[in-house]
C-alpha cells in the first residue's frame, strides 16, 4: 500500500517569465537530487519511475486547483509526471510561469518514488500551440493523456494542434457548456483523430457500474438468449432539455452497438419524453426516455434503466435504479406484496399494480381449476392455500453509493440485489481509465450510437 | 463443465468484468480457520467488487452446532478481522450477510447431506439458480474423500446447472494416496469438476512470472541453454512451523513446499508457451516439463539432495528454538525443515542446465524468489582485470516480499580508466502499480466459480510431481542423505553450499 497524502506538495522550483528550457534544467537539477536522498554513498541511486504523463488544461483557476489536487491523488496510485496549464491574460513581456512542486511516496516494502507537478500559465499565442509547449517536457516512452476540463475547442486548430502530441483525450461531457453541441463535437472527433489517438469520457466512466449490473443479468448461458428477446428498454434522466441526454442516449448507444440494433426513428415530445424505435434482427424495441426530477440526481445523471422482453416462452424483467426513492408501503393487499417492486419507482410501482391486479383477476377466474392442477383434487372440493404473503421488509436505507436491480423472470419470485457503487469523483474515474488507457472501442461504438440518436432529438 | 458459450456481447469492454454465474456455494468446515481467515472474507471482497452476482448465495455447513444468526455473526467477525479491505463497508458486509445460511453437517451422516440438499434446492427456487454448485472443502485432508462419498450417496453431485468440488492441498501424501484421493474424487466429479487449489498460483506475482516470459519478445531467445547457466529457486521462511507440529513432523519441507510450491516455480520458469492463457493449454506445457525433468535415482539422490533441520539460533533478532522442542515435534525427530534439490530438465531447450531448489523454515528472512543465472561474455574484451567486479548477468524475479523483476548488467565506472561493474535494473511492482494487487483466493474462488481451471491443478500434474518426489523422500527415510543440521537464522546445511559449489556456482543471497 502506498502512503497517501493530503497535504500540499512540495514546491521544488519556480520562476516567473521562464522558457521551456528553463523548466527542463529544474527538471533534471530536481531529478539528480531525488536519486540521491537518504542514499548511501556506495548504493544505487532510487531508480525513476513514471508511468505516463498527464496533462491537464484548465480553463480556470478552479479547474486548475482542481486539476493539480486530483493529479497529486493519482500519483498516489501511479507514479506519474502531471503538466497543468492555464492560460491567462496577456501581460506585457510575460509568456510563460512555472512551477514545479514534487510528491513523494513511499510504498511500504518498495523503494520511493517522486511524482512531479509541472504547473505552466501561459500567456498569449503561445497558448494557442500547446504542443510545441509541452512536447519538450514529456517523458520518454510512456502514454501521454490529455485531461480537458470544461468543454474542449471542438473543431479549432488549438485542440487539433494539443492532441497531435497525445495518446489519449479525457473529457467529462457532463460538465460540457452546451452539452448537446458539445457531444457532437465529441463524436466528430471520432472521425478527426489520428490513428494513435483514444478518446475517453468520465461520463461514460460513470455508466460502468449500469453497464456491469445490465451485462450480470445476461451472462448467465442460460439467461442469454434474453439478449434477443429484448422488447422494451426504459431509461430515467434527471433535468431538462437534450443536453441532460446525454448519459441516457450513451447507456442507449451501447446496448444498440452491442446488440446490433439500428435506428429506425425517434422522436422528443413534451416533458423530456423521447421514444426511439431499433430494428433488431426483424423485430422492433422500443426505447423510452423519461426526465424525472429526484433531489439526490444531479441534471443528466441515469436514475434508472428498466429492460423488459420475452424469450422462448419466459418472460423477463430487469430494472437497475439508482438511489431508489422511499415510499411508505401502500395500504393492504396481500397480492401486492406478492410483487415488492413497488415502492421502488413510478414504473416499478405501476408494474406491481397491474401484475397484482391480473394476478388477483386469474386467481380468482381459475379458482377451481388451478387448485385441481396444484392438487389433483376435484375442483371446488376443497379451498386453495391462502398464497404466501411475502410481508418482510428487507430494504434497508440505501444511498446514492448503490445500485438496486431488481430481477423478475417468468412467475418466478422478483429477485432484489444491492451492489455498492465505486467512488465516482474525478480521481476515481481517471485512475480506472488510465490504468487500462484510453483506447476503447466499445466507448467509440457506442459514442456514434448515441450521437446517431441524438441528432434526431 | 465449464460450458463454452459465445460470450456476452453487453460484457464486451469491461475491464476486469468477472462475474460467477448464480450459484451456491457451499463451505464445509465453514467454522474453521481457512474459512474464517481468507474464504470469507475473500467472498466479502468478491461482493464489494460486484463480482457476485443477484441470487448468488454461500450455506456454511459443519459440524458445529450453529444458528444462521450466529453464523452470520461469526462471519462478519472473521471479516472485520480479515478482510484484506479495510475498514468493513457496512452496507456491502449486510448485503453479503444476507447471502449466507448455515446448515449443520457431521460428514459421515448421509441424512445431513441429505437435509443440505433440500436447503440448497430452497435456494435455488428462491434466488434463480440453475443448481449451479461449489462445494468447498475447507477441511483436513482425510475428510475429502468422506464428502465427496456423501455428496454422491445424496445426489449432490447431479441434477440440473454445474457441480464442482474444490479442495485444498496437499493432493495426497504420496503418489498412492493421490491416486486413490484422484479415484474417489472421479467416481463422484468429472476431472474439469475438481479444483485443486493451491493458492501459490492465485498470486498476481506467480502469474507474472508467464506474462514477463511470453508478453515480451525479449526475453524468449535468450531464455534457453545457449546463453543461461542455471536457475535457482529459493523458497525461504523465517518462521517455524508455528503450530503445526503434528502435521509438519509427518510432512517436511519436501512433501510441504518442493513437491507444490517448487515445481510449480519450476514448471512456470521452463515451460513451452502455451498457445493461449487456457487452462488446459497451460497445464499441458507444466505438465510436459515435470515429465521432462529427469528423476533422481539411486546415488544420485545423495549427490543432488540436501535435507537439514534447524537448530536453536537467533532469526530477526530474538532467539528461537530448535526444531525438535516445538511443540508436537517428536524429540528425536528426523522431519527435514530444509530441503535443496539440483534437478535437470531433459528437453531442447534446458538440456544441461541446472535448476536448483532450497526451500526451508528458520532462514535469515522471508524470501521467494526465482533467480536466472546468464552465462559469461565468451571472450572478456575488456580485459579480466577491468571485469574482476562484473558478475554474470542475471535475471531475478521476485515473487515475495518486494515483488518484483531485477536484471544485473554490467557498466563502465565513472572514470578515466575503463572498469566495469556489476549494476541492477529493478522493477519493482509497488513503485510502478501502486495499488493493491488482489488476495490470490478472491482469484482463485472466482476463477472457479466462472469455471475457469487454469490456476488450478490437474490430477496428472498431481501425479507425476509425486512420481518425482517418492524416491527422494523413501531414500531421505532410509537416512541417505543423513539429516544435518543447522542454526536457526542461516542459510541452510554445509551440504547446501556445497552442492552448487562442487559445479564452481554458490547461492545467491537474497
């Protein structure tokens, strides 16, 4: 385990209207002096480990604060050098600021390791060609990763010209100004990179545990026929508008690329309602998006996605919702509490009406006769058990930080399953990216999905 | 039978998505120490990852008297007190808790498996499962064949969905016994039901020891006879045999470390690539070198093996006591707790090298490592007076403590004059991933949970490891080699050094 800090780093160096050139000989004086603290005299020196390089563009001085905190984090976890660069207004004879503040760890059994924090504040044209900029500076040999914060310059020579040096891009298009636009800027991008280069959305990062609850359902072999079955797919958003879209219409554009669906049509009505029509191997599924307005949703963040279809005679039912609202159970009936999803959501709960309804409108038609089959005795002989009332409330007062899926297969008795949701803020999200990179065809896939889907918005 | 399906296409793109399909696990010995100490929490861990999925739930069975309550709450105390995450997530621990039930089960009573079994169709009626099953046998060797008896006379073993056994090792004590283990366990599981888990193999950096050889191009030509001298592989403890007298005295390092651990090590160094990460792709290319490796005989046992005790010494810093007044250790006890073996592999690419391994308790520290000894430069360009530090290269991979991967070249000095000298290149795992690697039994219970055997063992490699280690360990009976001894907190028996250094190479030093 490494030894995490909270405090400030260190600062090693700093100059005020500097070159490039200046930073690198601070750089290399920094370096020297690392290998050689708390070494002896006839033992190695600490050998340099960096597993790529981070740069952070941070449109503001939050973003930057932001940025240079959460670099510091992830160098807790992978040893890293970290490039922040803020552009500011121009000033008369100023070009470039520098700092550079160091980090060192020391992992229990291992040797330590410096993660150094490079932060520029450019001022003028310089701004404008970041890759002459930062391309002196990058460490040899290991993936370089771009980190946007804000909305990147879709489509501008400046973005063009940054990521000409870079393996990978990281956004968080949930945090883009005009997100519808924004995203489609996104997805031009697609077409744009060059070969080398990944794209990467934290958003997207934060529909994996959605993603990994709805893969669970269908991974079992004997439930993955499902697959094929898949009628009805509802999806709940929190907020307004088409730019609080977005997660809805990717978590959409990865199942319809996974599952080889192809957009016939849709359409946004009143209310945040949209409804799209895919055409799957000759049959049709229908996708609903529906705004909700919930107090612990922030604007364009999934409250729930609800999967429903039939296959080979079996009905099935998966919904995975997000932080479930408490409702005090309805009064009475002991038909409906042979269907706990209510309370869960508004869908949930209209779906344990209706099958309770039908279930109490069946039973009591086919009395006699279904008492005959479970019994063998003559109908109207003797009463049928009173059904099991399933009274035991086993909900528990879950959080944002979980993922309530519930199951229903056939008849079968619903299936409720709690899974703990990881830490989803930007060092979280950025650590699970960069430890496996940025190249993602899935991401890429269902990017073009979800742009496809929203241009008809 | 792990059942080959196309894969999910929802899964596609999930970075480390594991999921057990919806099963029941079943823990016998649920009460015990291995239980408590890493399958709980091991399963804990599983859950807080999401890698168990909706329906998937764990019934305890023992002898012990036992409520489900109670059960729970003794798990969640191993928990708390073992679980490699820390601190306990409450939630997650409740959810899991949920998942688990307790059945009481003397194993040598049909009508209690009989009883477990309608526990376990309970489950699967309420959870969705298609009577998938793990049975897990967390106890003492002599037990496994009793369960799997019981399993079969309950029909525990068939039915709707996958049924497979895990049990832990030692495979048996001798090829004899593991036969006769291996011919219980099929009349009752198909060879692809039975896991044999050694957890040496869960450990990411045992794994590695494949990814370093057959992920990069480098290594591959260099890693045969031409250019390497020998290999050593040392499995060092500086801890006695805690309180495990009565088993150890009946084991010794050879039958308890060599005959698994060892040639695990020696397998993974020597092996073909196999043409995938599969299970039975990897395990065909161990087993082709255990095969190969040629087996000591007669006098050569004496010439090749070493076996030693320990005696009262100082390790870390405190006295320790000998051997032979540990607890339950008989006083004239001729139980090795060193052994070092030279073994040669005879196939193309090893023919001629010497692999040898030292395994032993009450050494100076706590220390796996496997190191591949190179060659020298055929002709000393430099001179011998510029080369008298430059030692062989050499390639040593770590696997415990400081896990790792170091290679030993030779640089010029800073100077005027030309003096070369031996340095290190290390890659250490801590400094470059600084996270946590995961426990080797959360690896191993999934693995075998999704159905996946490569890091578990096959009957056949059981087999012939044995084949190996019988005749060494009837000679050692017959005191041939006699028994040395030697001091707690040292490298082993004279006769140690001697072995390499009758062929002009010594141990490294750790």
């Amino acid at each position: 385990m490494s030894t995490t800090t909270e405090h400030e780093p260190l600062t090693a160096w700093q100059g005020e209207d500097v070159t490039v050139g200046d930073v690198l000989d601070a750089l290399h004086g920094i370096r020297a002096k690392f290998a050689r603290t708390d070494v002896g005299d006839d033992e190695h020196g600490h050998p340099r480990n960096c597993v790529m390089t981070l740069i952070g563009i941070a449109p503001t001085e939050s973003d930057e604060r932001v940025a240079r905190h959460t670099t510091q984090l992830i160098s807790s976890e992978h040893p890293a050098q970290a490039i922040v660069i803020r552009e500011e207004a121009p000033l008369r004879g100023h070009h470039l600021d520098a700092w550079i503040t160091t980090e060192a760890q020391q992992p229990g059994a291992g040797c330590p390791t410096e993660c150094e924090i490079i932060t520029l504040h450019v001022r003028g044209a310089a701004a404008e060609h970041l890759a002459a900029l930062v391309d002196p500076l990058l460490v040899s040999g290991v993936p370089t990763y771009l980190w946007w914060l804000g909305t990147p310059p879709f489509g501008k020579k400046e973005l063009a010209d940054a990521l000409r040096v870079c393996d990978g891009l990281v956004v968080d298009s949930a945090r883009f100004n005009e997100p519808f636009n924004s995203f489609r800027g996104l997805s031009r991008l697609l077409k744009a990179a060059h070969h080398r280069l990944g794209l990467a959305d934290l958003q997207w990062s934060r529909l994996r545990p959605w993603r990994e609850m709805i893969a669970q359902f269908f991974t079992p072999v004997d439930r993955r026929h499902f697959l094929t079955g898949i009628a009805e797919v509802g999806v709940d958003y929190a907020g307004d508008g088409r730019g609080n879209r977005i997660a809805a219409a990717l978590i959409t554009g990865w199942m319809a690329g996974a599952l080889g669906w192809r957009l016939r049509s849709a359409a946004a009505g009143q209310g945040g309602v949209v409804v799209a029509h895919y055409l799957a191997s000759g049959r049709s599924v229908e996708v609903d998006f529906r705004s909700v307005q919930r107090e612990h949703l922030t604007p364009g963040e999934l409250g729930a996605v609800r999967i429903a279809g039939a296959s080979r005679g079996t009905t099935f039912r998966l919904s995975v919702q997000h932080d479930p609202e408490r409702r005090p159970p309805p009064a009475d009936t002991v038909y409906q509490a042979m269907h706990p999803t209510e309370g869960e959501d508004d869908a949930g709960f209209e779906l344990a009406q209706r099958r309770a309804e039908w279930h109490r409108d069946v039973l009591h038609e086919n009395l006699g006769s279904l008492h005959h089959t479970a019994t063998g005795d003559a109908p109207g002989e003797s009463r049928p058990r009173p059904p099991i009332v399933l009274s035991r409330d086993r909900r528990r007062p879950d959080t944002e930080r979980v993922l309530l899926t519930l199951i229903e297969i056939g008849e079968g008795r619903p299936l409720r399953h709690v899974q703990q949701l990881d830490r989803q803020d930007e060092v979280a999200l950025l650590l699970d990216l960069l430890s496996t990179g940025t190249h993602d065809e899935v991401f890429n896939r269902s990017l073009a999905a979800a742009s496809a889907l929203i241009d008809k918005f | 039978m792990k059942v080959q399906e196309a894969p999910n296409p929802l899964a596609e793109g999930l970075h480390d998505y594991r999921v057990a399909d919806p099963a029941v696990m079943v823990i016998f010995g649920a009460t015990g120490d291995l239980s408590g100490r890493k399958l709980l929490p091991a399963l804990y861990n599983l859950a807080k990852q999401r890698s168990l999925p909706a329906g998937f739930a764990v019934v305890g069975a023992a002898m012990t008297e036992m409520t489900e309550q109670s059960f729970r709450q003794l798990a969640s105390q191993k928990i708390h007190e073992f679980s490699r995450t820390q601190p306990i997530d409450d939630r997650v621990l409740s959810s899991f808790l949920d998942m688990l039930s307790y059945v009481k089960v003397d194993f040598s009573k049909t009508e209690d498996f009989k009883a477990l079994g309608k526990k376990l169709q309970e489950i699967d009626n309420n959870n969705h499962i298609p009577g998938n099953r793990v049975f897990y046998c967390a106890t003492p060797p002599q037990t496994y064949q009793m369960i799997a008896v019981q399993l079969r006379a309950s029909s525990l073993n068939t039915g709707d969905g996958w049924k497979r056994i895990v049990v832990e090792k030692p495979f048996g004590t001798d090829l004899k016994s593991a036969r006769e283990l291996t011919e219980t366990l099929h009349k009752v599981f198909t060879e692809d039901s039975v896991y044999r888990i050694d957890h040496y193999l869960g450990k990411e950096t045992v794994q590695n020891i494949l990814a370093f050889r057959f992920a990069n191009s480098i290594f591959e030509p260099v890693w045969n006879s031409n250019l390497i001298d020998s290999v050593q592989i040392t499995i060092a403890e500086e801890i006695g045999i805690e309180n495990r007298g009565s088993y150890y005295d009946r084991a010794g390092a050879l039958r308890d470390i060599v005959q698994n651990h060892g040639l695990q090590l020696v397998t993974l160094t020597a092996m073909e690539p196999p043409l995938a990460f599969e299970a039975n792709a990897v395990r065909d290319e161990k087993v082709k070198v255990l095969r190969s490796i040629r087996p000591l005989l007669g006098e050569e046992i004496e010439e090749s093996t070493v076996r030693g005790q320990y005696t009262t010494g100082w390790v870390l810093g405190e006295k320790v006591e000998a051997y032979r007044e540990e607890k339950n250790v008989a006083s004239d006890s001729q139980t090795e707790t060193y052994a070092a073996l030279r073994l040669f592999i005879d196939n193309w690419r090893w023919a001629g090298v010497p692999f040898y391994i030292r395994a032993g308790k009450r050494l100076p520290k706590r220390v796996t490592e496997i190191r591949i000894q190179f060659k020298r430069p055929p002709h000393l360009t430099f001179g011998r007076e510029a080369m008298k530090e430059v030692d062989p290269n050499a390639i040593t991979l770590r696997i415990q403590p400081e896990e790792g991967i170091s290679l030993k070249f030779g640089a010029k000095v800073p100077s005027a004059g030309l003096r070369i000298r031996s340095v290190t290149m290390d890659f250490q795992y801590l400094t470059s991933f600084l996270v946590e690697a995961p426990e080797a039994y959360e690896r191993l219970l999934l693995d075998c949970m999704i159905g996946d055997p490569t890091l578990f063992t096959r009957s056949d490699e059981v087999e012939v490891a044995w084949s190996l280690i019988d005749p060494i360990e009837d000679a050692w009976r017959n005191g041939r080699p006699p028994l040395e001894t030697y001091p707690s907190g040292t490298w082993g028996p004279p006769s140690s050094s001697t072995l390499l250094q009758s062929e002009g190479r010594e141990w490294h030093r750790p």
